[in-house]
C-alpha cells in the first residue's frame, strides 16, 4: 500500500474490511505485516530493535513507526482513530418483543440516529472465549433492520421532524419469535459459528451493526466516495498509505515517522486504548530508551515532535452553506483543511500551522482553511488530548466530507489522493 492515484480505490477497500474498529485495526496490522513490519508485545519486557518498521496492537488501536537510524530526537507522528459512531449490542442484547427478535443497542458516539433506519444492517466486532482469547466475527448478511414508523401511524412526521428515542425506536428487528425461540441460546449459536468457536465458550462480546452497502465510486466521473465510517478510516488509510511508501524510508535518520490509530475516540478517547490514556507515550519513551536515550532525551525528542492530527473535516454543504463560516469553506476536491479554534477545541497553534501551510507550500500541495462559525459549538479531535497530556506539538488538518456521523457518508475522490500525499510529506519531514 502506498500513496498512489489509486488511493481513493484503496480507501474504499480498507472501509469495506473494516466494519467494526477491531476490523480495522487487524486490516492495518495486515497492511503492515505485509509490508515487513516486526510486531513488539507492549507485555515484553525488552524490546529489541534495529533499521526497519515496528508496531505494537491492543484491542482496536495500532501504532506504528519506522527507525531509520538508531539515534532518535524527534517523532514525525500522525494521530488518527478508528472508530466510528455506530449502534453497539449490550451485554444482554437479544430478546424478544410483541413476537419478533429484537437487539438492545447502545448509540456509540455521536450518530445521527436517523441515517440507520431502514438499511440492511450486518454485525461485526469480536467475541471473547472462556481462554481469554478475542475472536473477530463478521455477519455479511442483511441480519438486522431499524424499521421505521409508517407515515399512516405518525403523519405529522415530515412538518414536524422525527423525533426519535434511542431506548424506544432504534432497537433493530433480527427475526421472528415463535413460542419456543430462545433469544439468548439463537443469537450466541449465531455468532459462536461466525467466530468459529464453540457457543458454550463464550464469555462476552463487542459487537455493533453495519450498513452492508458496499462502498463505491460515484457521482459525475466517478469524482466522489459513497461509504460509511470515513470519519475517521480515510485518515487511518492516509496515514498507513504515506508510512508504507517506500520513500518514507529515506528520510532523516534521527527522525521516526509513526502513525498512531486509536480506538475510542468518537467518546472522548479516555480508555487504555485511547488518546486520553498513557499508551502513545509509553511506546515513545520505550522506542527512546531502547536505542540507549535517557528519560531526558525522551522529553526532548517529544518537545521537538510533530503531530498531525488527522480527522475528517466538514466540507462546505451546498443545501446549508449558511452553517459554514463565510471565509473558511472547505470545497471538496480542493485538498487537506487545516483546522483552527481559539478555544484549543482543535490542538492547532499559530506555529504549527506554520509548519503545516509550508510544508504543503513546499510540496506543491493544497490547504484549505476552516474555523467553525463564532456561533456555533466546535468538535475535537485526538489532537488538543495528545498536546496536553505529552506536550507534543499538534496541528489538526482533516479531508473535507459530508454527512458526517451518518451511517454513510461522501468525500471527494481526488482529496484522498492529495491528504495522502500531505501526510507522506510530514513523515519524510
């Protein structure tokens, strides 16, 4: 895999083999074990380390990096994350409900609860055996259905909007219950053959739903992605892309590109997995003092870093341009956004978007700007969490797209390409 005109192709691959964040956590590990990457255990005590590519896994997160020499002072890195807002099964999620089969779901992160109903939805994620062992499971098949009220029972619905409950009306329909069905004993026998395992085995899940529409090219020409989950696998594919191409191993000796795809981030990275937690700079002071640095050389080199903080950004809508800043409209298929707020709801500085606008400068490549409405509430990202809790420097830069948090979403083929492209330039760095 490397940054190539393809990218936008490659991305749509990488999304449909990544339905869950675990999925795509493993497609990256195969991306990189393909590519010659060494595996380090976080539990080993002694890494051994050379010339070449390592990364280190743990549920859905990856990090990733090459040494280039063996003397380190200073991390080239690029945060990403790869979950998604989707619905999560509960613990206790099949029951059955004025006789059909119904799941318990959690709303994970911020979706827009609308975008699931009435799509043929599969279910992908892990399970766990009684050995302590994680299986990953796919249903690619239409299982479940978030049915919608028909407009004769509410038909007020398209004056006055949908209103939706999530504990009401976004349990999914999965069957239909006959007076003998148990619930509990169908669905672990469904999911114990997904993960070729034995049903008595199992001991808990993570599991969620997925749209099985596949991704695809689409529009005019083909010049735009129709897919679920961009936010925020087009930047997890970016970054991969850029660390595996082969030039990225010729750059700067004392320098490590490293990309960093974690988990949790859509609710509010605070886990073991996530940005908010100790992982990223445990992996970089242990890479520091493996190769012979010493805890200060450690906090140099962090200090001397640069992060991109690569998330999604909102393209300009052309329905409700009016949501958008007037001066800092993101156009699709005019490349990577810089994103700013005063308020450090984005980790970008004055000198780091510096750093970035002539990094694209000197490489030809195009930046947009965008700083949300004065008016309106700003998101984040990895970003300001990395900055504060390693004091790394970050700037947040994301590819345009709509229909963000949807169960499908849209960006413009050609800023895959070019996002690639800004993300190799800053590793080379």
């Amino acid at each position: 895999m490397g940054c190539t005109d393809a990218d936008a192709q490659g991305l749509i691959g990488f999304v449909d083999a990544s339905p869950s964040p675990r999925h795509a956590a493993q497609a990256i590990v195969e991306a990189l074990v393909a590519a010659g990457f060494q595996e380090l255990s976080l539990r080993a005590p002694r890494w051994q380390l050379g010339v070449g590519g390592f990364f280190v896994a743990r549920g859905a997160t990856v990090i990733a990096w090459r040494l280039r020499g063996l003397a380190v002072t200073r991390f080239a890195a690029v945060g990403a994350h790869t979950d998604s807002p989707n619905l999560r099964l509960k613990p206790r999620a099949p029951y059955v409900n004025e006789g059909c089969l119904q799941f318990g779901v959690e709303v994970y992160g911020g979706a827009l609860w609308n975008s699931w109903l009435d799509r043929d939805l599969g279910l992908a994620g892990a399970v766990q055996t009684d050995d302590g062992r994680s299986h990953l499971v796919r249903v690619q098949k239409p299982l479940a259905r978030v049915t919608q009220l028909a407009i004769h029972l509410d038909r007020t619905v398209n004056e006055q909007g949908l209103k939706l409950n999530p504990q009401l009306h976004l349990a999914p329909l999965w069957g239909v219950a006959r007076k003998e069905t148990d619930a509990a004993a169908e669905f672990h026998e469904l999911i114990a053959r997904a993960a070729g395992v034995e049903a008595g085995r199992l001991v808990g899940h993570d599991l969620s739903l997925f749209d099985l529409t596949p991704s695809t090219l689409g529009g005019l020409g083909d010049t735009l992605v129709f897919a679920p989950r961009l936010d925020n696998l087009a930047s997890c594919h970016a970054g991969l892309a850029a660390l595996l191409d082969p030039t990225v191993a010729d750059g700067p000796a004392d320098s490590v590109p490293m990309v960093a795809c974690f988990d949790h981030e859509e609710i509010g990275s605070a886990s073991a997995d996530g940005a908010d937690g100790v992982l990223l700079g445990t992996v970089i002071e242990r890479v520091v003092a493996t190769l012979g640095g010493s805890r200060e050389a450690y906090h140099a080199a962090v200090a001397s870093s640069l992060m991109l903080s690569a998330d999604m950004s909102h393209a300009v809508h052309p329905n409700y341009a009016d949501k958008h800043e007037p001066r800092h409209k993101p156009f699709f298929g005019q490349g990577p956004v810089l994103k700013s707020n005063v308020n450090m709801r984005y980790a970008t500085t004055p000198e780091t978007a510096g750093v970035l606008r002539a990094l694209a400068r000197r490489n030809g490549l195009p930046l947009q700007d965008f700083v949300t409405r004065t008016d309106l509430g700003c998101g984040s990202t990895i970003g300001p969490i990395t900055a504060s809790r390693l004091g790394m420097p970050v700037v947040d830069l994301g590819a345009p797209m709509l229909s963000m948090h949807s169960a499908r979403e849209c960006m413009a083929a050609a800023d895959q390409a070019s996002y690639c492209a800004l993300l190799r330039a800053h590793l080379l760095a």
